[in-house]
C-alpha cells in the first residue's frame, strides 16, 4: 500500500540522530543541480506531494516547511493542503529564508542534514557560514531516502545517442579545441562539467534521461591532453563507444568521480562552485590547484552557429504551421463544449507529431482556463481538467524537441466574450511584449537592462509579475538554459548576436484569469552607432498572436505596425504549407489590425 505524505515524513524523521541532527532539508534537484530530473531523484515530490519543479522541504523533528517561487504559490498551497507541511512563499516581505527558519527553531551545538550531491558547493559554503553564526551545523548526509522509498525508480539508463553535425554544425572536436583556448586564458589545466546540457553540447550527444529535456546522466572532464568520460556503462551503445573512440574520449562509470577526482593528478581545475555538488568538489585532491569560476562552455553553447541558427528557423516553420492547425481545430470545436484541458494538450501534441524531425514536448503543456491560467506553471490532471466554453481566456504555454531545434511558445486565446478587466490586462502584456521586441541596444547590454521595458504597461497600472521575462532555450537541448536572461534580477551577461532567448511578460489575478503572450528572439547586428555596435532581436516564433482581446485605442501606431508586420511574416511564412481553408483561417487570424 502506498505511503501517505505523513508516514513519509515519519520515516525520514526516524533516521535522524536523536543527540544531534534536528532536521534533513531535500531540495528538487539531482547530483548534476538540474532544474528538470529524472524520477529516481523526485526526492522532494516523494516527501511533500508537491509536484512543482522549483521548491525546497525542510523536514524538522517537530515540523515541516516547503519553500517555493511566485510560480507555484497557488499549486503549492492546493498541494500540501493536509500534509502537515506549511508553505513559504520565497521573496515575499516577512517570509524567512531556509537558514533563518532554521535559526529560528535550533538550538545551538545541534545540526541539519543534508545531502551533500544535491546541493552546490557554494550553498553549502553559504549555509555553513549563516548557521555558524548561531553555533548550528550543517551535516553532510548521504542519501536517508534510500532506505526509506518503497518503489523508488531506478537510475535512469537508457541509452545515448549521437546527434548529428548536420543539425549541430560544429563537431565535438572543434568544441573541445575551443574550450582548450579558454582554459589556456585561465591558466587551467583541466575543466569538470557536471552540468548535463553542457555535456551533451560538448560531445554532439543526446539522450532521454529528463522528461522533455534530451540529456545524459554523466560527467565530463576535459583536459588538456584528455577527455574522461563519466557514464554507466549501460548508457554505451556500440556506435557510441566507437564515436568517442573516434574524439579520444576515455570512458569510465558514472560512479567513478569522486575516486577519481580524489587520485586526479592535474596541477590545476577550473569548477563552478555554483553548478558542481559539494560532494563532487569536496573530493578533488587538496594538491590540485582549484581555479574557481564559471565554466565556458555555457557562453560558447548560447551563441548559435549559422548550421543552428538555420535549424531553428525550419523548426519554428513546422511547428508554426502545427499550431495553425491546432488553433484552428480549437476555434471549431470549443462552441461544442466538449473540449477540455487535457484534450487540448493531447490535440497539441497530435499536430506537432505529425511533423518531420519531431521528438517530444519540450516541456509539459500547460494548458489553464480561466482561473487557471492565473496559476503560472498550472498542470491540468482528470481532477482539475476544465472544460472550455465559449467566453474567457485559454492561456496555452508549449514547446516541441525537434532534432533542428527547440520551441517555447505561450499565446492567451480568447475563446469568447470577455471582461473589460481581461481585454485590459492583454493589451497591456501586448504592448510589453512589442516594447521588448522593438528594442535596439548597444554590445554590453544586460537582459536586467531591458526587462523593465517589458513590465512598463503594467507596473503603470500597479501590477507586475515575478517570474523572469525572458530565458535563453536550448538548441535540441533544454528550454531553459543560460547564461542570459531578462528579468529584474542583475545578471553580468551580455546579450550578445546569436542567443535565443525568450520574451514573456504575463500577468495572473488569482481565481479569475492569467495572460502571457511568449515567443521566441534572436539577438542579431542592427548597425554601427555612437560608441560602437548595436543589437537587436528577431522574433523567430511564426503563430498568430489572438486579436480578440486588444483594445486597438491602447495601442501606439508603432506597436500596431509592429503586430502587422509580425502577422504578415507569419502568413507569407506559414501559408506554403497549409490547406486552403488552414490558408483563409489564418488569413483572418493575420489580418491587419
């Protein structure tokens, strides 16, 4: 039978040390500090029931807390109701911080727990100077979960696969050559790579250990003179070992890091203490110089490369004339009253599947209506699935794996008579949204620079929202990468010619409606200026944005200029490829405003 949340938490609590240890903390990632894992390391799911991808449990003798962003706060607080866990609401006045609560219920000589592969070496470093300011420990535990899961899934083992040059224009070789140069400039020997998108972008290799994100559990050491490749040996297909026989790649497995690096003889390392677990760090030998800092090939991976750039366009294309079919099977079919959330989602996938170089979601669709749309990362399930009539706002959030490229797309679809308060708030996100995707700006141009263009229309208004406005996207990889981004958080990062990044401003009212209007941009040359070169983005997402909710009056001449020349590429674009009634369909859909 399966365990309750409650006897979960029991049996956690059970393995503490009864004369030290107060508490375990389980965040929501893996030994590689992903933002998406596979299922063997869902530990905080397991504990809490919430099945949000951002949150941290802290599990206590006599209590429990869940800390979770802005993105969660409705699904989080639906979640936990009952379990005897409390919701934090991170960056909210008054809400402590993890170490604070902890503070606030220690008392001093005893200690947390934690795991030390599932946090980074800097947050425990972090942790371990606050907690020390109040005579409280941080004890690096293994895993307590591993005698306590009943029907844990085991480690992911599916195999890797080669992706081709075709699609990722540069070989393995060249990648390496060029990480190479960086280390020389940092005077390092060596660089760690535990970061599973940067591996894969590295070795040209894909897998399917992450839902929706086409990654390799592993790790990867790059050194001057040798690459040491850490992988389960299940992984290996044939083809695969003869490919990295071919890049005088050096296998060993997975479990083999930390031995390794304890015997590694290399005078220096470069390792980000931010992205590499404290276990991992903590188990390179004290004679090797370790060089802290960011690792290159985050930098090198945004920066497409033409053979990228031109895959990425072709893949926009299918998947544009894949959303034309779907909106317009949404706009036929609502009226009858018989679609729902989770038929939406499954009609999506149907059109996108029909595809060529079709792989799989990007992510899951989040498909809310109405209310719905006002929780952010909102997942419909048979309890919740609504079904849609013909008034209000359907906010669809999507995106495919294609082997060219990888798509993220939101559009807030008016499926009929709507308030005066939702037509205002989607003009509003509207006219961010152009703000944003008009901007030109000079080399050296921060996203923390250009988020607030987004969020003008509404912070005018009195609202905001607190998710970023804008992330970079993997090619064939994963749809949330860096290291640039937009969003009012400083970020040192410049925006430079060749990142995709995303332009999402939204808007969400709790138990009424939310809208967010998404797609995504290039950042290319404009033109020389005062001081130098200047940028700016091209929108390279190809669907009609929904009409029906603009109040035209809002809008300037030159957003409106902006819409119709965006609707007219899509048409000239998309049509090629479309049936004729699809053809009149979105002619409609494209008209000038």
């Amino acid at each position: 039978m399966k365990q309750s949340i409650s006897e979960r938490i029991h049996a956690l609590r059970m393995t503490f040390n009864p004369n030290a240890v107060r508490g375990f903390i389980i965040p929501s990632t893996d030994p590689h500090l992903s933002e998406y894992v596979a299922p063997h390391w869902e530990s905080r799911e397991w504990i809490s029931g919430f099945t949000g991808s951002a949150g941290t449990a802290v599990i206590l003798k006599d209590q429990a807390g869940l800390w979770t962003d802005s993105r969660y706060f409705l699904q989080a607080e639906e979640q936990l109701e009952g379990s005897g866990i409390t919701l934090y609401k991170e960056m909210l006045p008054g809400v402590p911080s993890i170490p604070e609560f902890i503070c606030q219920h220690l008392r001093p000589g005893e200690s947390i727990s934690i795991d030390g592969k599932m946090f980074s070496a800097y947050q425990v470093e972090e942790m371990q100077k606050e907690l020390a300011a109040h005579n409280l420990r941080v004890d690096i535990f293994g895993d307590p979960l591993k005698t306590i899961w009943e029907d844990r899934p085991p480690m992911p083992l599916a195999p890797a696969f080669i992706y081709d040059i075709q699609y990722a224009g540069t070989s393995c070789t060249e990648k390496v050559a060029q990480i190479r140069s960086e280390l020389t400039k940092k005077n390092s020997y060596a660089l760690l790579l535990p970061t599973l998108d940067e591996i894969a972008w590295v070795l040209n290799l894909r897998g399917s250990d992450v839902h929706c994100n086409p990654v390799v559990t592993s790790y990867l050491l790059i050194c001057q003179d040798q690459l040491i490749y850490f992988i389960s040996p299940e992984k290996v297909t044939p083809e695969v070992a003869a490919y990295l026989k071919e890049q005088q790649v050096e296998l060993r497995d997975y479990d083999e890091i930390e031995t390794y690096l304890h015997r590694f003889e290399g005078e220096s390392i470069l390792v980000d203490p931010k992205k590499t677990n404290y276990a991992v760090y903590s188990s390179i030998q004290p004679q090797c110089r370790i060089i802290r800092g960011e690792s290159p090939v985050a930098l090198l991976k945004a920066i497409r490369n033409k053979q990228e750039i031109a895959g990425i366009h072709a893949a926009m294309q299918r998947d544009g004339v894949a959303l034309v079919k779907f909106l317009k099977w949404l706009e036929e079919a609502v009226p009858s009253e018989t679609v729902t959330e989770l038929s939406v989602d499954q009609q999506l996938h149907e059109f996108r599947a029909a595809q060529p170089l079709y792989k799989g979601e990007s992510f899951d669709t989040i498909a809310g209506y109405r209310a719905h749309g006002a929780i952010v990362h909102y997942s419909a399930t048979p309890e919740s699935n609504a079904t849609l009539h013909p008034e209000g706002f359907l906010l669809l959030d999507s995106g495919a794996q294609y082997m060219d490229g990888t798509t993220d797309i939101t559009r807030t679809i008016a499926l009929g008579e709507l308030t005066e308060e939702e037509k205002t708030d989607y003009t509003l996100i509207l006219k961010g949204h152009i703000a944003l995707a008009m901007a030109k700006f000079p080399a050296g141009t921060r996203g923390a620079q250009l988020d607030v263009l987004a969020r003008m229309p509404i912070w005018s208004r009195g609202m905001n929202f607190l998710h970023g406005t804008g992330h970079g996207v993997g090619h064939f990889l994963n749809v949330h990468e860096g290291p640039q981004s937009i969003r009012m958080n400083e970020n040192p990062v410049a925006l430079q010619p060749g990142m995709v990044t995303s332009n999402e401003p939204g808007v969400y009212k709790a138990g009424s409606h939310g809208v967010r209007i998404e797609n995504l941009t290039l950042v290319c040359k404009d033109k020389e200026g005062m001081f130098g070169e200047y940028f700016k983005f091209e929108t390279i997402t190809l669907c009609p944005i929904c009409k029906k909710g603009i109040i035209k009056e809002m809008l300037t001449r030159e957003e409106i200029e902006w819409l119709n020349n965006y609707h007219q590429t899509v048409y000239n674009k998309l049509s090629p490829d479309l049936s004729t009634a699809e053809k009149n369909w979105l002619q409609e859909a494209t008209f000038p405003l």
